[in-house]
C-alpha cells in the first residue's frame, strides 16, 4: 500500500480517523486533487504547487489533497 517514494522514505499515508488504510475512493481523491488543481488555465503550476504547499503552514502537516481525502503521511518502519 505504498508508492516506492513512500517505501524509500519511511513513510506512508493513513486515515486521520483511525490511522488505518487509506480507501479507495480516498486514495484516488487524494491524486485527483492535484491533478484538478494543476489543469486550471494560465495559473494551474502555481495551484499545484500550492496543493502541497500548504503542508508548511498546516499544524497536522496536511496538504489540500490530504485534507480533502482525510488523511495523514506517517512515519512507517
């Protein structure tokens, strides 16, 4: 249940509820986010950006993409 980026850094992404595997649907909302973002006319690179970005200033470290599917990146060993 990992992406080889998230195996290379010790990390994977849980529910924010329970902590446990993320769904589904809740996988696939989290990529879609970006991916809506990025595709709007003249200023998409700069939203996508923003999507994760706003990481840096969220107290739970959460990206709009992480927020919308109601989940958190963890530290996994």
């Amino acid at each position: 249940g990992r992406t080889v980026g998230k195996f290379l850094t010790g990390t994977r992404v849980v529910h924010v509820d329970d902590g446990g595997d993320v769904s589904w649907s809740g996988a696939m909302l989290r990529s879609l986010v970006p991916a809506a973002f990025g595709v709007v006319p003249g200023i998409g690179l700069l939203l996508g950006f923003a999507v994760y970005g706003w990481a840096f200033v969220d107290p739970l470290r959460q990206g709009v993409h992480d927020k919308a599917a109601g989940t958190l990146v963890v530290r996994y060993r």
